[in-house]
C-alpha cells in the first residue's frame, strides 16, 4: 500500500483480528491561515475518512506511540474553528455525525507531529484486540443509546434551574448598566435614549474636539447631496466655461511663443 497519496499519509487499520475487510485513514499536518485556540497548526493532525465505529479512544491508541495526545475532536466537515466546549451535561450543542467523519488529534508537544507522519504503516493496526472490550453494535447498541438519550429528570431540572439563575443574573446586571451609563454622553457627545428613563436629562455641554467632528461631517453630507451637472443649463455653462479656458490658455501659449521667437538670436533669413 502506498505510503501517501496526495500529501496524506495512508494509515490502514482493522476493526479486530477477525475483521476480514479493512479500512484505510488518511492524515496530514493541519495547516490554516492564522492560529487556532483550539486547533493550533503546529501541535494537529488532521484525518480523513474516519469510520463509524471509529472512536475518540481509537485514535489515542493509534498515535499514542508517536506522544501524548491532549485532545481529539471529531466532526461532520472539515473546520478552520471548533465550536466552544458545552458546559452542559444534557443540553450539548455538539453534533456528531453517525456516518464517515473527519478527526483533529492535537499532540501535546509539536514533535510528536512529526514523528506521526514519518511513521510507515506496512502492517493494518487492529483498534480492538482481544482483551479488550468490544465495540457495541446492533441492538445492545441500540440499547445503550436509548438509555443515553432518557437522562434522570431531577438531574435534567436541577441542570435547568442553575441555567436560569446564571441567565436572571445575567440580566439583572445588563439592567444595572444600562442604568449607570444612562445620560452619559459618548465620545461624539450623543446620549442613548432608552424606555426606562423616567426623568429628564439635562442638556450636556459638548466638547470643542466634537462639535468641530459634528461640523465636519454636516458639511461633507451637504456636499454629497449637492446635485453637480443635474439640470440643462448647469451642463451648458460647464461646457461654456470649458471652452473659454481652453481658448485662454491657447491665447497664453500663441503669446509665448511668439515672445521665444524674438528672442532668438540667430536668424537664417
């Protein structure tokens, strides 16, 4: 088997020993413009044609013997940013994908990316060997997602009890700011307006600095509203006044030369 195809590395590997088919992982360096919080170029590989049955726990076992894996993500499509980890236990944003997928591994040390790809795969890598416990299929599969997805309803409110109470509190204190900046003027010297306000503000002295901003921009919005060559007669006079300057400097240019012909000191004839 080919040891790269297209930049990727060719990684095969095998469900069990007893696996009759394989399946082939193909990997490369992560690169993307700019850095990653989450994904830093340096430290991520990045792998294609990721398997169903293929697991976060897969992968440390595959690249483990090239370092320390600190994380691994698996997703739908290939991304330059991953989502923000859920703080959530019932309630998680991630979605998974059940069929093929892609995979980052981001190592703890940059090394260890290299040493991932010069590493040849001659041999299929078994991800389950026979003291290890199966991958669940069918219907003990089935099972086991059934119960994941009908989680204890005590522990689902008191999830959603702590969620309301960091979000009332969260609004209490936009509240309280709206209030301390009410009446506060900008940096341009306008005060936001708001329902809540049920006194009258005084008028607020402006700066120099911003009343000269104010004047500027006035001013530049009454030039951009002057209509320029809009109606006949501006058109006339514009072309009227054109003419005119170019006889002028024609004028100007017949004197000149005129005077440089008398000038000359030699004269043939």
């Amino acid at each position: 088997m080919a040891g790269s195809i297209a930049g990727f590395n060719v990684l095969p590997i095998r469900l069990n020993r007893k696996s009759q088919s394989g399946h082939v992982l193909y990997y490369k360096e992560h690169n993307i413009r700019g850095d990653s919080a989450s994904l830093p170029p340096d430290r991520t590989i990045f792998v294609l044609n990721v398997p169903p049955y293929c697991n976060k726990e897969c992968f440390v076992r595959l690249f483990s013997d090239c370092g320390r894996v600190d994380s691994v993500y698996l997703q739908e499509k290939p991304t330059s940013e991953l989502l923000p980890k859920s703080t959530t236990k019932y309630f998680s944003h991630e979605n998974i994908s059940q069929g093929f997928k892609v995979a980052y591994v981001v190592f703890k040390s940059p090394s260890a990316v290299e040493k991932a790809m010069s590493r040849k795969h001659s041999e299929p890598y078994i991800l389950i060997s026979d003291d290890q416990a199966a991958l669940e299929a069918g219907y003990k599969k089935w099972c086991t997602e059934y119960k994941s997805e009908r989680p204890n309803l005590r522990d689902v409110q008191k999830e959603i009890d702590e969620f309301m109470q960091s979000y009332d509190q969260k609004v209490s204190e936009d509240i309280q700011k709206a209030k301390e900046e009410e009446g506060t003027p900008d940096d341009e010297g306008w005060i936001t307006v708001t329902r809540k306000g049920s006194k009258k503000q005084k008028p607020v002295a402006r700066k120099e600095h911003i009343e000269k901003q104010l004047k500027a921009k006035e001013k530049k919005k009454r030039e951009d509203k002057e209509l320029v060559n809009f109606y006949t007669f501006q058109v006339r006079e514009t072309k009227r006044e054109h003419i005119a300057e170019l006889r002028r400097k024609f004028e100007e240019d017949k004197h000149r030369i005129a005077q440089l012909r008398a000038a000359r000191k030699f004269k043939p004839y």
